[in-house]
C-alpha cells in the first residue's frame, strides 16, 4: 500500500473511496481553477510498491487544496492492468472544518482560543441548518 497521505501541506485530510464514474464527474465539474496534480508518483519498475503502480493527488495549486487522488495498477509487460484504477475524493469532516475556521478566527480577530472554537462550530451549525 502506498503512503496515504492522510496529511498533506499540514492539513488533516480525509479520503472517500468513489467510483470511475464519480470521479469523472468530480474531474469534470466546472470550476473557476482547473485541477492540476498537487503530487504524483509514478513507479512503472515497482521499485517502491513492489509492483508498478501509478498515484495522482489531483488539487486547486493556488491554495494547495486536494480534490481527488486515484491510483492504476499497471502491468510490468505494458499489458492490460493488473487490476482496475481507484479514485478517492477529498472531504472534511465538521471537525476538521471547524478546526481550520476556528484557526482563521483566531488570527484575523481579537477572540481568544476557547471563543474563536465556539464561533467556529456556531457558524458551521448555521450553515449547515439553512435552508437549501
Ligand atoms: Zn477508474
């Protein structure tokens, strides 16, 4: 298994396992920035996985933020693949969410610690209880 970067440029990711599909729709969506790699590895000789193995961690470059990462399983004779591609999309849990909101209330106001925290946490509630 190759190293999960379960944390990536000091941020806490979380990763969910999507189909070919779903990544496409993801890779696809229109958005202001285009994706770009954010890392890759490329190990065709196996040299690091045992087996040849590719990875892509597909992010916004401007601000370092992962999208997607997926990995294909070549085969050593330029063959069919050893086993089909996987894809996995970046989310945030709430905590990691209101972890990065508390740290950004926490620089840019005059609030201490404890209430930049509940600040963050009341404003992720709000957000998440309105109306769609
Ligand atoms: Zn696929």
């Amino acid at each position: 298994m190759p190293d999960d970067p379960a944390r990536l440029c000091g941020q806490a990711l979380s990763w969910r396992k999507i189909t070919c599909r779903q990544r496409e729709e993801i890779f696809t969506l229109e958005r202001e920035e285009a994706l770009r790699p954010l890392s890759s590895c490329t190990d065709l000789s196996g040299e690091y996985h045992g087996e040849p193995q590719m990875d892509i961690t597909w992010g916004l470059t401007s601000t370092d933020t992962p999208v997607l990462k997926e990995s294909r399983y070549p085969s050593r004779d330029g063959g069919p693949d050893r086993k089909p591609c996987e894809h996995w999309e970046f989310y945030m849990t709430d905590e990691d969410l209101a972890e990065k909101m508390s740290e950004l209330i926490y620089n840019r106001t005059q609030l201490v610690e404890g209430d930049a925290d509940d600040l963050a946490w009341d404003l992720l509630n709000m957000v998440k209880s309105r109306p769609l």
